[in-house]
C-alpha cells in the first residue's frame, strides 16, 4: 500500500516538472520575442503634400419664412413662395439631386407683454443648393430673392471628390517624399541608417481653408457678388522607419 501511494506520488511530481518546464520554456520564448522587437530602433516621421485650387463646388442655403395669424395661412403663403423659388432655379438648369430641404417648421409667435399671447404663426422653409455651376451663383442668389426667399445661408466653396482624387496620387507621393527626407535628415544627425519601414498611415485628401461667405438677405438693386477665391488640398503620412 505504501509503495503505491509513494508510486503515485512520484507520477503527480513528474507531471508537475513537466508542467513546470513547458511554462518556462514559453515565457523564454516570450521574453526573447519580445527582448528581439523592443531592440528594434524606430523613428516616426509625418510628410504632408498640400496644393492651391480654385473651388469647383458651391453650396447655399435658401430659406423662405412667412408670417400670418393662422398657422394654415403661413404654411399655405411659405409653400406658394418655395414653390416660386424652386421653379426659378430649376428654370436656371438645377436638377433635383443639387436641391434638398434641410428645415420646415411652423411655429406660433408669442407677445410677451404681460401675460404670453400667440399673435401670428411663423412658417419657415428652407432647401440647400449644390452645384457645380460656380458662375450661376449669384444669379441663383438674385433670382431666389426675387421670386420670394428672404433668407440666404452662408456660402460654402469647396473641391469636390472627384477633383480630389484625381490629386490624391500626386500629394500621396509627395508626401512620402517629404517624409523620407525628414527621416534621412534626422537618421543622418543621429548617425543612424534607415533599413525599413514598420509602419505606415496616411490621412485622405482633406480640403483646408475652406472659403466661407456670410450673405445677408438681398434687397439692393444689382447683381451681388460672388468670388470663390482658391481652397487648399492636403495630404499627411505617417512613417515609422526601422533605423540601425
């Protein structure tokens, strides 16, 4: 009986040293995995391209708000006048797709002398416009306030995604040239040797100063005036060279 005990004993010691062993024999393998990539020298350097254009897109908003004591009558007169204005610029070679309503409301107009009285209703319409038709801008801005909109939004001018990416390989490659530059600059100062590249990321066309107008509502005689002005196009990387 003894001996079976102890013969038992000494299979449970030699599962445990085996056990033992094989936990070593990974967390060796892990510390030398690890010592190996935390010996690996880096150093991380961002490039960026950047290009003057002159806007192809422009974009608006055009609002219509009517006042009237009911609220039937505002929505009513609000639709007859959008229905004006929308005409006025489809006539001027809009299509559907570059005309889209951002914001209806209808909403009672309160007197606050003394006890809060509804005195009128308030409807209010507004579409936002998009085109390419950089040249119609202001006759789409005249011809709206003369068919009925009182409410012009801030004008936006921007390069349009297509344009973009016919600029994304030239900045893409420009880019990495600045960073490469960078990182010899650097690695040469330091009296290291750029031998790879471990990683790399790059952040997509973006346009950057965007030209921005504030148009007030139109009522002077003459055509108002519209200048696009140049944006700016960017594009950044981000490189971690391997050095030695």
């Amino acid at each position: 009986m003894a001996n079976e005990t102890n013969s038992k004993m000494y299979v449970v010691l030699v599962v445990l040293a085996i056990a033992v062993a094989l936990m070593a024999a990974v967390i060796y393998a892990g510390s030398v995995s690890s010592s190996d990539k935390d010996g690996e020298h880096t150093i991380s350097i961002s490039g960026s391209a950047e290009k003057k254009m002159t806007p192809d897109t422009a974009s608006l908003s055009i609002g219509v708000v009517v006042r009237s004591s009911t609220a039937n009558e505002a929505s009513v007169q609000n639709a007859a006048l959008m229905s004006a204005v929308i005409s006025e610029l489809k006539g001027m070679g809009l299509e559907d797709k570059e005309i889209r309503t951002s914001y209806v409301s209808i909403e009672p107009v309160y007197d606050y002398t003394g006890t809060p009285t509804i005195v009128a209703y308030s409807a209010s319409n507004t579409v936002q416009v998009t085109t390419k038709m950089l040249e119609n801008v202001s006759a789409i801005i005249d011809r709206s306030t003369a068919a009925g909109a009182n409410q012009i939004g801030g004008i936006t001018f921007s390069v349009s995604d297509e344009q973009q990416e016919t600029l994304r390989s030239e900045l893409f490659q420009a880019a990495v040239a600045d960073a490469r530059s960078k990182a010899d600059e650097l690695a040469s100062g330091l009296g290291l040797e750029i031998v790879g590249v471990q990683t790399a990321s790059v952040s997509d066309v973006a346009s950057v100063q965007p030209i921005y107008r504030e148009a007030p509502i139109a009522e002077a005689a003459g055509s108002t005036s519209i200048q696009p002005g140049e944006t700016t196009v960017s594009l950044s990387v981000q490189v971690t060279y391997i050095v030695k």
